[in-house]
C-alpha cells in the first residue's frame, strides 16, 4: 500500500484516482472544485487544503490537469509544487499537454532531483472508470517500470514512447488521426444517407470494407446506429468537442516545432473550431456529424 498525492479529480482525474482506492492505496487529494475533492473523501481520500499539502510524504504523485499553462503554473508558476515534493518521488503527468511543456516541467523536475514521466491517457471517461486506459509514457525506462504497478490499475496498455515529452507527441499524433477520422466518417455517412442510404447499412458495409475504422466500429456518429455511442444520447458525454479542439491545437503545435506538414490535421483542426463556435463544444466530438446532415 502507498501513499498518492492526487491532484485534478476532473471527468477522468477521479475516475483514476478512485480505482487507485479501490486497489487499496491511500489517497491524498486536492481540486479546485470542492465538490470534487467531497465525493472521493466520502470514499475513503484525505481531502489536503492546497496542492502543497497534497504531496506532502507521499510515495507518488499524479497530476490530471486540463492544459499546459494548468501544468506550468502548479509546478513552476504560482504552485511552485516542486518545492514540496520530496527529491525522488516518482511524479506521473497525466495531462495532454504540449511537448515543450512536458519538457520544460520534466526539466525542472530533474533538477529538483523529482522522478517526472509525461503520461498522457487515451480512452476517455469511459476507459477512465474501468480502469482500461492507455498510458502513452516519455521519460526514463527506470521510472517506468517503478510506475507501472500504479498504471496497471488505472489502465489496460502501457507504451514507452521515449524520452520526455514523447508520450504527449505520441498521444497528440493518435487524437489527430482520430479528429480526422471522425470528420471523414461523418461525411461520408451524411454523403450516403443524403443519396438515399441507411446509415446502419451503409455503418456496417464500411466496417467490412477498406474505409473501415474505429468510428465505424465502436463509434459511430450517426444516432440511433449504436446504442452505447454518445450519437445515440444526444451528443452526451465522451470526449467533447473542445477537448478534441485543444488536442488537434497540439498537433498543429507540435507540426510547427518539427517543422512538419500536417494539412489533414489542419483541415479537421478548422471544422472542429466551426463546430464549437457554433455553440457544440460541449458536446461529444462525434456530432462533428451536425456539420453535414441535412
């Protein structure tokens, strides 16, 4: 049994930190939203007054935060979190952020004598909560293995994508592909059921043929064709719009740094924004489909 500090108990944080719980760890945790903190308390965590006190003798920390400047500013701006964390405690960074950030605050981590690995998760809310995510993780292979015992009861699938900051150019590299399948997919179904097809029939041929993919099957955008998708509650819950929005950002970040091209995850970058100014980017990024159907 070990002690984690946990700080961001957001839509995926507490999911995590929850079945850390369950696997018997104790928890001390932190959020601004104290309703948040309140509901894990219930369950068994400490509840800290700040994010200092969080991580005060633990043997690991975790960090789920929404965005690089959230990251930056707890661990070197105003939080000045490295200050309190004991040198050699392992830190696991779970948030999607950008690879300069990542490295910037593993950077800083080191020379605190912190353990830092970037390990950003893909899965969503609901891989959060049965504990079946993918952690794609940069940082030293060491620190891995110290780490993957904890990641085990989180997630199903462990990838070291290579030194710090690797695992947010990994994770970023897979949401673009996926912000750019989803908006191919629901194209293509609005271009099918606008000539007269059904969207199930035509769901399952491309599933069976060369177009197949994720979205089409276990995804799909189109209502009514799968119970379980978010397309089929109205958009409701999963990965939001503006949450796919900020990933393909990254991307168009990170093409800019390496000085690479990326005009399809551009292209799906611009359709993304069109659909959250149109007042969608709470809704799950499926209904990218809203863009096409008549």
């Amino acid at each position: 049994m070990s002690t984690i500090g946990f700080i961001g108990l957001g839509h995926m944080g507490g999911p995590m930190a929850r079945n850390l719980l369950k696997a018997g760890h104790r928890l001390q945790i932190f959020d601004l939203v104290p309703e948040a903190v309140a509901s894990l308390e219930k369950e068994g965590a400490q509840a800290a007054a700040s994010a200092a006190q969080a991580v005060k003798g633990v043997d690991l920390v975790i960090t789920m935060l929404p965005a690089s400047r959230h990251v930056e500013d707890l661990y070197l701006g105003q939080g000045k979190l490295l200050k309190f964390i004991a040198q050699g405690t392992l830190v696991l960074e779970c948030s999607t952020i950008a690879a300069e950030s990542a490295r910037k605050v593993s950077k800083a981590a080191a020379e605190h004598g912190v353990r830092m690995l970037d390990a950003p998760v893909s899965g969503g809310t609901a891989g959060a909560a049965a504990g079946t995510l993918t952690f794609i993780v940069g940082g030293e292979a060491q620190d891995l293995e110290a780490a993957r015992p904890y990641l085990e009861i989180m997630g199903k699938n462990i990838f070291h994508a290579g030194s710090a900051g690797a695992g947010q150019v990994a994770k970023i590299c897979n949401n673009m592909v996926l912000g750019i399948q989803m908006a191919g997919t629901a194209e293509a179904l609005a271009l099918g059921v606008a000539s007269g097809l059904d969207p199930k029939t035509l769901s399952d041929i491309i599933a069976k043929s060369s177009g197949r993919n994720w979205a089409t099957e276990l995804y799909n955008p189109w209502p009514g064709v799968m119970e379980h998708a978010p397309a089929s509650h109205d958009y409701a819950g999963g990965f939001g719009v503006d949450l796919m929005l900020k990933d393909l950002g990254l991307a168009t970040e990170a093409a800019m740094h390496a000085k690479a091209s990326t005009p399809l995850g551009e292209l799906a970058r611009n359709l993304f924004a069109l659909h959250s100014a149109q007042g969608n980017g709470k809704l799950d990024f499926s209904s990218i489909l809203k863009l096409y159907r008549k």
